[in-house]
C-alpha cells in the first residue's frame, strides 16, 4: 500500500514546492531570483515525484525507490523547515495569511516526518502527508483567495482615489485657468491705467500690439503697435545721427542673444532724450530698458518703460534757479549794505566805462586795451575781497580775454564779443543787485536800520537751505515740491539766528583762554526756549558777550583744586537763558563761580567817590557801578577782563537800542563778601522771533553743553 500512495505524494509535494515557491516571492524578496528558485524546488520536486511514481507503478527497483522516496522525504523536510522560518518573518513583517500558512506548514512537516519515520519503518500507522498536504492546499488556496480580494479591494480604491485626484486635477486646471485669467485682466488693467509708457519690442524692433494706454498719452499718438520703434520714439528726438545709429544696432543686436550680450550693449541704449512734439512743445522722456529672457536665458523681447520728465525738468529747473539764488545770497550776506553799495557803484562806473571804451576805439589800440585790463582787474580783485564767487569767476574770465588782446598781436580786434561779454557782466551785478535790494531788502541806510523792513541772514542758514536742496531727489516730484515749500518756510526766517549760532565764535574761544588762566574749559548750557534773535543785535550781543564770558572765567570760575575743594566739578558752568516778557527780550547769563567780589567793590566805590558810605550799604547800588565808565574792579586790566568793550561801553550801546543791563543777585546774604548774581539784558521785543521749533537742549559748547 505505500506505493499506492507513492505517484499521488510526489505530485503533492511537487505542487506544495511550487505553491512555497510563490509564497515565498509574495512574501520575501520580491525578486526575480527567489522565481527562480521557487520554479527550481517546484522542478525538483516534480521530477522526484514523477521518478517515484513511475517506479512505483511499473515496480522498477524497489531499493532504489525506497532510496528516492527517503531522498523525497528529506527534501521536503527541508523545504518545510525553510518555509516555516520565512513564514516566521513575514509574520514578524505581519504579511496576511503567514500565521495560517505557518499553522498549515507545521502540520506538513509533522506529516512528512510521521511518513518518514513510516517508510524507514521505525512506526507502523497509515500516511499522513496526503491529507496534510490537502490542508496545506487548501490553506494556501484561501490565503490566496483573501489576498485577491485584498487586491481587488485596493484596486477598486485606487480606482476610486485615481478617479478623484483627475477630478481634483480637473478642478485644480479650472481653478488655475481662472487665476489666470484674473491675472491676465489685472495686468490688461495695469496696463490700461498705469501712469507709465510700457511697451515691447520683438524682432525686427517692432512694437508689440500689447502696450500700456498711458503710452499713448505719453507721445501723444495712437499709431504704436507695430511700428519700428525708432520711428516711434526717436525721430523728432534732438538725438544725433551717430547716436541713432548706434542705438538701433544695440537694439537689434540684443534680441535673440544672452543676457550678457544686452548688459554689454546697455551703454550704447539712450537712457534719456528730448522729443520735439509737432505743435512745438519739448518733451524730456526717460528710457528704462529690460531684458525677457526664456528659460535658456536668450532675450527674446526688449521692454521699454517711458517716463515723462518735462514736469521735473521744470522743477529741477526751478530749484536750480533758486540753489542758484541762495548761493548768491550766502555771498552777498557778509558783506556790509555799505561795503555792498560802493562795490556796485564802483563796478558800473568801470563798466560803463570800459563800454564807452571798446564803442570809441575803431581798431585796436595798446593804450585802450591796457586800460580795460585794469578796470576789469580792478572789478575782480574788489569782488574777490567782497567774496563774491560768481562774479569773480566771470570777470577773470573776461580779464583774460583782454590778457589775450595784450599779448597776441594776432588776436583780432572784434568789438561784438567784448560788448557782449560786458552785458553779461552787467546782466550778473544787476542780478546781485536784485538780491541785495528785494530779497534781502538791503538798499536801506544799513544795519541800524528798522528791523521790520530790513533783514539781515547768517551764511549758515543759507547754506542749510542749499544742503536741502541739494539732497533733494530730483526724479520725486513730490519730493521736490516739498523741498522748495521748506526753502520757502526757511526763507521767511531770514535775519534770524539762534544766540548759540551767533557767539559760537566766543564759545570756540573759550578752552584757549581758560588755558592761558590755568582753568578747566567751562561748560555753557543754553536755553533758548525757541526763541531766535535779529542779525541787527548780533554784533552788539557778540560784544557783550565777549566781555561778559572772559570776566567769568577769568575772576568768577575758581582753578580746579579750588572748585574740588568747595565740592563743585573740575569744570565749571555757565548759564545763559532767553524769554520774552512783556513785549521785550530777557538775555542772561549765571555762573557756577564764587560769585560777585561784592565787598572788594564796595570798598572801591567809596574810594573812588562813586558812592557814600551810606549808598555803599546796598549791594545793588554796588554792583551796578560796573555798568559806569571807566569803572575798574582790578588794580591791572588783564587780557580775558579788558577784551572787547567794557561794561560802561556795553551800556551805552544797550541804551541806543533801547535795551538795559543789570545785576541780579541770586542769594539774600547781604552781608556776604561774595554774592551769587546773574546779568540780565533786555531789549524790544521786536529783536527777537519765535522760530516754532519744539524747544529742546541742543549743544553749545562742551560735551555736554546744551541749549533748549
């Protein structure tokens, strides 16, 4: 009965193999190798089975089929021992159906070695093996089974996911559709109404049909699209035909090369032109040109952005002509309206003079042109030492003119040019003239004259005016308004100046003369509360300052072993405050010092008769004998005490401008030998003007100095 069972066993085991064999390939490598071996176990197999079964059934060589069917046996338990640790793993990686499969295999390989242990006749029992490898089968036939419908599962699904991912695709390819055709709209409206020509060009230097509409504006045409663009832009232009030439190759030679041809080219490509419209007019355009490249980075296109610039051509204009007019302006200011008026009356009676010359002389002779060298040499040197730039520059240029008539006996006598060159200079001190007489309203008798008529500017304040415009952006026509509107605002401040502006010159002074004394440089701290003060008090406020400063440092300020010993700073400090109160200017000035020598004083007033004994007991009558001429408070004058004028003088001056000087002490020991004071000046209110700046500290002198 063995061999019975022999043919059908060796198909089984052949077809287990091969099913193996499959498993194996789903559930390990997934490679073209482990077919291979699956078909070569799935072969073997089979061919022992098929020589098994042949023997067994024509009963060739009972020994040999014994030998082969143990052979059979073994293999299969190996395989099966290799199945059952490959189905371990995938249950391990939890593959779908490894723990049945593993179950089935295990009962496989108790069958095979139960018929092994039978055909070796260690046991006597019935086969097992059919019936284990139909459970096998039959196992494997499910697993199978439920892995199909797993696939077919997920197919469907993919189906399904597929499906709505092409429609999510469909919707997306709409969406996209849409934003472009906003895209393309917003861009037709920027074209539309931005107020900007821009255009561009394809080959053959054609206009595109798509261009902005302010394009048509901008050149007042509605004849663009397709025209050559040389055409378009630059005929009519007052650019030369070299440079047209030029440009048109640029262009030409640009379109359908790399991106570094065109950078190359971008010198040869105008940037800025003017174009004469028909009725006349002039307009300035600027051209802005832009590289469309392809992905490969070769231009294909050239775009153009044209801006209209005759409006900033004008402001740029106007604001030369006022740069211009400030700069004459700076020149003018330091000289005086005295100083000013000889200078102009001297120049057109040369002038004058030389015209009348060069009319009468019929050829030329030595003797007239020696004396116009000299008139001319006279008129620039005296506006070389008035520091009136422009105007020097202009008379030397005409000065070598006749250098040149002196010097060459070829040079030709031709009266038109020398006529000309005198209107202009003539055309140029009128100019001057204009400024000094309106705009700074200087014809007047000088700097005594009434503040509310005549004004009187600092350089500097010009000069700020100038740094403003002069860092304008000019391609801002914003910008440039602005610019000109605060000139403008500035211009109306003429004739004032802050009081630090007007005694920096002093507080510059300072450190030097408080070395000469031994003495740390003081601190000066102003509070200006806005308030500025007329160029007509400037030099009367330099005067009393100069004196006022040096007599501080010199006798109030102590050394600085003195000041550490009384528990003051090493430096010390000096205050000086601006108010305006009922209708006039308060200016004083206080110290951190020892104050007024208020008992040296008296005893000084007494001995030279200037107060009784009785007068003397009032420290404010003692103090103001400082204000008396020729009143000295020290047996010798030193240099820092007797600067300037003294303090009667200052007084005198005050009172012509209706202005007073007084002490004011700040303590109430009366019988102290020093007392803490401060001057106090007052003058019209009429000196003085509110700029309408916030009031702030700002520096004065020192590093820490400050004004508010």
């Amino acid at each position: 009965m063995r061999y019975i069972h022999s043919p059908e066993l060796a198909a089984v085991a052949g077809w287990v193999a091969l099913m193996f064999g499959l498993f194996f390939l789903r559930v390990h490598a997934r490679t073209r190798e482990s077919l291979h071996l699956a078909v070569a176990l799935g072969g073997m197999h089979a061919a022992l089975g098929v020589a098994i079964g042949a023997m067994g059934l024509w009963l060739i060589s009972p020994d040999l089929f014994q030998a082969l069917r143990s052979v059979m046996w073994l293999a299969n338990l190996a395989t099966g021992a290799g199945a059952l640790v490959l189905l371990w793993r995938g249950m391990q990686h939890k593959r779908s159906g490894a723990a049945r499969l593993f179950a089935a295999m295990g009962a496989l390989v108790l069958a095979c070695t139960h018929d092994v242990l039978l055909a070796l006749g260690a046991i006597e029992s019935v086969a097992l093996m059919p019936g284990a490898v139909m459970v096998f089968v039959a196992v494997m036939l499910f697993v199978a089974c439920s892995s199909l419908a797993d696939a077919l599962v997920q197919n469907k699904r993919l189906v399904n996911d597929l499906r709505g991912l092409n429609d999510n695709m469909e919707q997306l390819v709409a969406q996209r559709t849409e934003q472009l055709r906003h895209k393309t709209q917003d861009i037709h409206g920027m074209l539309q109404n931005l107020p900007l020509g821009v255009l561009t060009l394809a080959e053959g230097n054609r206009v595109h049909a798509e261009y902005s509409a302010h394009l048509e504006t901008l050149l007042e045409t509605r004849d663009i699209a397709g025209r050559h663009v040389m055409d378009l832009l630059f005929a009519g232009s007052r650019l030369g035909p070299d440079a047209k030439v030029q440009m048109e190759a640029a262009i030409s030679s640009c379109i359908g090369q790399g991106r570094k041809h065109f950078e190359s080219n971008m010198p040869l490509m105008v940037g800025e032109l003017e174009k004469v419209m028909p009725d006349g007019r002039v307009k300035s355009l600027a051209l802005g040109w832009s590289p469309i490249c392809n992905g490969q980075g070769t231009v294909e296109k050239l775009l153009l952005c044209v801006r209209d610039l005759t409006e900033l051509k004008r402001l740029e204009q106007e604001a030369g002509q006022q740069k211009r007019e400030l700069v004459l302006i700076g020149e003018i200011l330091p000289v005086s309206q005295e100083k000013f008026q000889d200078f102009m009356n001297g120049c057109r009676r040369f002038i004058n003079e030389n015209q009348a010359l060069v009319e009468r002389a019929p050829d030329k002779r030595p003797e007239v042109i020696h004396h116009l060298f000299r008139n001319m040499h006279t008129i620039k040197g005296n506006a070389r030492t008035c520091g009136l730039v422009h105007l020097t520059h202009l008379a030397h240029e005409i000065e070598q003119a006749y250098g040149q008539l002196r010097k060459s006996e070829d040079a030709a006598w031709r009266p038109e040019p020398l006529l000309a060159q005198l209107a202009a200079l003539r055309a140029m001190l009128d100019e001057y003239a204009r400024i000094n007489d309106k705009v700074l309203g200087r014809k007047g008798p000088g700097r005594r004259g009434s503040v509310a008529k005549y004004l009187m500017v600092e350089k500097e304040q010009v000069e700020q005016s100038l740094q403003l415009l002069a860092g304008v952006d000019l391609a801002d026509a914003t910008a440039m308004r602005g610019a000109i509107n605060q000139v403008a605002r500035s211009l109306n401040l003429i004739g004032a100046d802050r009081i630090d502006d007007v005694l920096v010159g002093i507080f510059d002074a300072l450190p030097l003369l408080a070395a000469e004394l031994g003495k740390e440089p003081p601190v000066v701290r102003i509070e200006d509360h806005g308030l500025m003060v007329r160029s007509q008090i400037h030099g009367l406020l330099k005067n009393a300052f100069t004196h006022l400063l040096g007599h501080a440092v010199d006798q109030r300020l102590e050394p600085a072993s003195e000041r550490l010993a009384h528990g003051k700073p090493v430096a010390g400090r000096v205050d000086i405050r601006l108010a305006l109160a009922g209708g006039r200017l308060h200016v004083s000035l206080r110290d951190d010092g020892r104050g007024i020598a208020i008992a040296k004083l008296r005893r000084r007033a007494v001995e030279q008769n200037l107060l009784t004994t009785v007068q003397a007991r009032s420290a404010h009558a003692v103090a103001q004998t400082l204000l008396l001429p020729d009143f000295a408070t020290e047996d010798r004058a030193t240099e820092a005490s007797g600067r300037s004028m003294g303090m009667g003088a200052v007084n005198e001056a005050l009172k012509k401008e209706e202005g007073t000087i007084e002490v004011r002490f700040l303590d109430t020991r009366e019988s102290a030998d020093y007392r803490a004071f401060e001057w106090v000046i007052t003058l019209p209110g009429k000196y003085a003007v509110q700029s309408g700046a916030q009031p702030g500290r700002r520096p004065a002198m020192g590093a820490s100095a400050s004004a508010s």
